[in-house]
C-alpha cells in the first residue's frame, strides 16, 4: 500500500467515526444505566454513524423508573425519542426563534411515528428554563433541561434532561408472535419464504430469534436477475448454508451495519472465517459484500429488539459455494509473462466509498459535489493487473506541499454524514 492511500485511508477512517457516546458517557456513572440501554438497544451504533446529533440524556434514577416498566423494544422506542438530530447547546436553547421550535429525532427515522409523532418540541420557558415534550397536538412539556453533560462543537451534544419525553403509542409493545413468512411476503419476497420453509431453515431462524435475529431476503426480482446461479444444483444441504448465509446470529439494525469495521459471522459461519460478510456504506446506504457479489440494503421490514428484517436487491453469493462468481472465471496469464501480483489486502472496511488513485499523467480533479442520493456500491479500486510503476510514489507526494494540500481538501462531508472523495 503506497504512503498516499494509507494517508486516505485513515482520514477516512478517523472522519468516518467523529464520536463514541458510550465512550463520552464513560466519564459520568450517572449516566451509566443510560448507556447501558443504548448498547443493549443498539442506539449507540446509530448515533455514532451520525455526524451532527444531541443525545438528551437521563440519570440512572430517571431510566431506572423508565426500564422497570418496559420491555427492551419500548426502552428503545423511548431512547430513540431522546436522540435529537441536530446539534443543541445551552446557547442554541435559549435562542430558539419565537421561543419554541421543532426538532426530528431518530424514532421519527423507524418509521413507527406516525405524522409528527417523533419531533420533540422545545420550549424556551420564562425564568431561564427549557421545556421539552412531544410535538403531537395538547401534548405536554414532559421534560426539562438540567445540565449541559458534554459537547464536541457542532458534531454531538450531550444534555441532561429530567424526565424521559412520551409520546401517544410509543409504550405499545411489539407482538411477542413474529410470523417471518408473512413479513416477507408482504415484503415482496415470496421466493425467499418460500425456500426457508421447504428448506426447514424458518425452524432454525425461530429458534435463534429470542437471542438476536438479523435477515436479510432477497427480493423476488433479485432471483430472477440475469447471472444467477441454478439454485436447484445444489444440495439440500447447500440451499440449508446459502439461505442460513442471508441471517446473522445477531441484532443488527441499519446503525450497526454502518459501524461494523470488519468481517461479520452469519448463521452459517463455522468459526474459521467462513461464510462471512463485510459491509460498506455510502451516506445511509449500506451494501453488504460476500467476496463475490454485492447487494444493497433497500428497505426494512421490520426492525424491533432483538429481530430485524431487510430486504435486499441481490442474492448474496458465497464463496464457499460457488467458488467464482458465475462467468467472471479470470483468464489464465501469458506463457511467456509472470502472473499479476495480488491485490494489497485492504483494511478493515470502512463506512465509506473507496477512492481510486490517480495515474501520474492525469492532473487531480476538483472536489466532486455532494451526492444527491447516496449510492449502493463502493466505488471500483484498481485491478491486480494494473502497472505498478504507474503509481505515484510516496516520495513524489511528500515533495509536493501543494499536491499535499490539495488531496488533504479533497474531502467533502456531506449534510447526511456521506464523504465524498474526487477522483484523484
């Protein structure tokens, strides 16, 4: 790996991670039952994934109340109405325009709050307080502002607040009874229910879903997609280990993909690296990579403590099954030249879009414009065939201040926390 795409790399790596709230909130044990709930509750994965975020926090006697009466899917419910997507300090509270705005949070990103129902309302109150409540219509200011906790300027804040903020429905607890194939028939991915029910693999994902489920269902279309394997060659203990290669042991839901930094174990893993899966993202899409194929996540079907459901565009593809991907056999090298080196393994992935590397006679582009839309797939690196002596060396970088500067401003952090590289 050259000097200059180790230098990428860890820019990358330490913009992509900006802040750890379970770490911020180490420092403070009266925060600790707090901080416990959001890792139980996998919050502190999604609110690490965010760049520009305000977490109102409760004390321990404060979730202790809230805890004592709920199950863990309404405890999340509760905390995910606390998580402000914006950034708030003292100053910012008490210069609210008009005395009282409205703030989205991330409940009203689950798609469980109907119309308003996962804005929180903040109120400038007269004699210096702050009041907080739910933005449905006669709701009360349940809460207010204690204490500024911890700020990392316009990044995260932390507020103390006094009381959790309720809003109409948020208690309801989920069904206990999960009917997956219903789910995934609704969902459009008929072909897959009904290949875990003939293959007895429901069974095996029942049996697992009170300790962590995470599934991810390809859709009927991604079966009939030009390329994909005849499924009806494999073995009755092959279709058991592909299907099982589409769950994780595991609840993930969308904030811990974005977050994971390395290989993740599926259902059908056997602990020696096998069976494995790796993820990327690009804004708030994450794509996950067997080695052979990739597949975007496109929806969520369900996602309730400790069970989640996604769908996804492409069937995922092991290696271990099918060795190569369908057509894509390499071709043999020239008799008469050596083979091409492999690729440098690349670090742990990373929750970004790959950059590719200029050639020396190509002069660096501008910084590219923020995305519109996040993408599914990490951009393609160079290929293992590539002339190695075509790459600028790490020497003829450090030479360079301005050059330097350059790939240094070449970062662009978009508003919905997605990192965009030029091509260089």
């Amino acid at each position: 790996m050259s000097f200059v795409s180790f230098l990428l790399l860890s820019l990358l790596a330490g913009a992509a991670r900006a802040h750890n709230i379970t770490e911020i909130l180490s420092q403070f044990p009266d925060y600790s039952q707090y901080s416990s709930y959001l890792t139980q509750t996998k919050l502190d994965d999604e609110i690490n994934s965010r760049q520009t975020i305000t977490c109102l926090v409760l004390n321990n006697a404060a979730m202790s109340a809230v805890a004592a009466k709920q199950p863990l899917a309404v405890v999340k419910n509760i905390l995910s109405l606390l998580v402000l997507l914006d950034y708030y300090n003292t100053q910012k509270l008490h210069a609210i325009s008009k005395g009282t705005t409205l703030s989205t949070t991330l409940y009203q990103t689950t798609g469980k709050a109907d119309g308003n129902l996962g804005f929180v309302n903040i109120t400038d109150l007269k004699g210096g307080k702050v009041g907080f409540g739910s933005a449905a219509p006669g709701s009360k200011l349940d809460a207010s502002y204690t204490k500024s906790v911890k700020q990392i300027p316009y990044n995260i804040s932390v507020l103390e607040i006094t009381a959790p903020i309720m809003a109409p429905g948020i208690t309801t607890a989920p069904s206990s009874d999960v009917n997956v194939t219903a789910l995934l028939e609704k969902a459009g991915c008929k072909t897959f229910a009904a290949l875990i029910v003939s293959s007895g693999v429901l069974k095996i994902y029942q049996n697992v879903i009170s300790k962590g489920l995470t599934i991810f269902a390809p859709s009927d279309e991604a079966f009939k997609a030009a390329g994909v394997p005849d499924l009806s060659k494999l073995s009755s203990a092959e279709v058991v280990q592909l299907l099982e290669y589409h769950a994780l042991p595991q609840y993930a839901p969308v904030g811990t993909l974005k977050t994971a930094t390395g290989p993740i174990a599926t259902l059908a893993s056997n602990g020696a690296g096998k069976y494995d899966l790796k993820t990327t993202t690009a804004g708030d899409s994450v794509t996950l990579h067997s080695g052979l194929s990739s597949s975007r996540v496109s929806s969520t079907v369900v996602d309730s403590t400790p069970f989640a459901i996604f769908t996804v565009d492409n069937i995922l593809l092991p290696a271990e099954l099918f060795g190569v991907a369908p057509g894509s056999a390499p071709a043999p090298a020239p008799a008469n030249e050596p083979a091409a080196s492999p690729s440098p393994i690349p670090l742990a992935p990373l929750s970004t879009t790959p950059a590719t590397a200029p050639s020396p006679s190509e002069p660096l582009s501008p910084p590219a414009p923020p995305m519109s839309s996040p993408t599914g797939a990490p951009a393609s690196g160079p290929s293992a065939s590539e002339d190695q002596s075509a790459r600028p060396s790490a020497a003829g970088y450090a030479r360079s201040p301005t050059l330097f500067r350059t790939l240094v401003t070449a970062f662009v952090v978009t508003g919905s926390g997605a990192i965009v590289l030029s091509s260089l």
